[in-house]
C-alpha cells in the first residue's frame, strides 16, 4: 500500500471518528435538551397546579366571605324582626288593656252630662269630672287621642255611619251630624270607630 493510500485511509479515518464525534455530541445535547425539555414542562404544570389551587383557594375565600356576609345580614333581619315583634305584643297588650277601659269613659262622659243637666250636689259633679280627667289624662299618656268627629266630613277610615239625617243646609250635608259613641285611635292606629250620625 502507497504511503498516499495509508495517508488518505488515516484522513478518512480521523473523518468518521470527527463525525462520529459530532453526532455523539450531538446526541448528548439532544439528551440535555430534552431533559430540559422535561424539566421545563414540569415546572409549567406545577406553576399550572398552583395557579388553580390559588384560584380554587381564592374562589373558597371569596365563597366563605358570601356565606359570611349573608349570615350576618340574615341575623340583623332576625334581630331587628324579634325586637318589633316584642313591640308590637307590648303594644297589643296595652290595646287590649285600652280598649277594656274605654267603656268605662264612656260611663264617665254619661254620668258628666247627666250631672250637668242635674241639680245635684256639685260635689259630685266635682268629684266625677275629677276621675273623668284623670283617666284621660292617663290614657292620652298612652297614646289614646279621641277622634273629633262633630262637624267633620264623613271618613270611612274614621267613622262607622250609624244613621243619616235630612239636613236643609248644603255645607252640612256629607258631613258628621252628630255623635253617638266617642271613637279613639292609639298611637295613630283607629282602636274603635266613631258611631256617628251623617246629614243628607
């Protein structure tokens, strides 16, 4: 074999091995490159599975914070409901209480009247019109106004028609005529209807 032979075989061996070199190299930064790869990708999942257990977890707050405030309101509503259910039934325990006693005015405004027109004592007089105006003063304590009907036109709201009378002047018609039974309201609420006499 030539020494020009042996030379170009060397030459074509340093070749393959340069080249077989290379591709090894090559392959080994194709190996890093792919376990970068998957390096990589896995932190992307995990930032990924992060992300959502921070949004699930925000999503939970925010869900907790609205069953929270709910509550609260829920409770506020209860408690303000069980306070003006207290008032009312101290309210309709005094109702009923007023309203038991407005008999008992009545008979006072009777006996006042039947005394006035008397020639009785004027002690007694006195001493009626002494109980009459303590009970009412009393009862207006509470919350009892009488419900001025006398002259007044005619309110459903207020009055209950017991009768009518023919009447020849115009500005009276339509109007109370007279009062048969005084009618109160307590603390702006109608307790019993004035029973008047309506002018047609």
């Amino acid at each position: 074999m030539s020494k020009e032979n042996k030379e170009k075989d060397l030459k074509d061996t340093v070749a393959e091995e340069s080249v077989a070199e290379d591709i090894a190299a090559k392959e080994d930064a194709g190996k890093v490159t792919a376990e970068e790869n998957k390096k990589c990708k896995g932190k992307k999942e995990d930032a990924k599975n992060q992300d959502k257990k921070i949004a699930d977890l925000e999503a939970a707050i925010a869900k907790e914070k609205d069953d929270y405030l709910r509550l609260m309101a829920e409770f506020d509503n209860f408690r303000r409901r069980t306070a003006q259910e207290k008032l009312d039934l101290v309210s309709m325990a005094s109702t009923d209480t007023i309203k038991g006693l407005l008999p008992v005015l009545d008979d006072c405004e009777r006996a006042l009247s039947v005394l006035q027109e008397s020639n009785d004592s004027a002690a007694a007089k006195e001493g009626t019109e002494l109980i009459y105006s303590k009970l009412t003063g009393y009862l207006k304590s509470k919350g009892l106004a009488v419900i001025e009907a006398l002259g007044q036109p005619f309110d459903t709201d207020l009055h209950e028609a017991v009768a009518q009378f023919p009447v020849e002047e115009e500005e009276k018609k339509g109007k109370v005529f007279d009062v048969v039974q005084t009618g109160y309201t307590l603390n702006g609420k109608v307790i019993r209807f004035a029973k008047v006499v309506v002018g047609i």
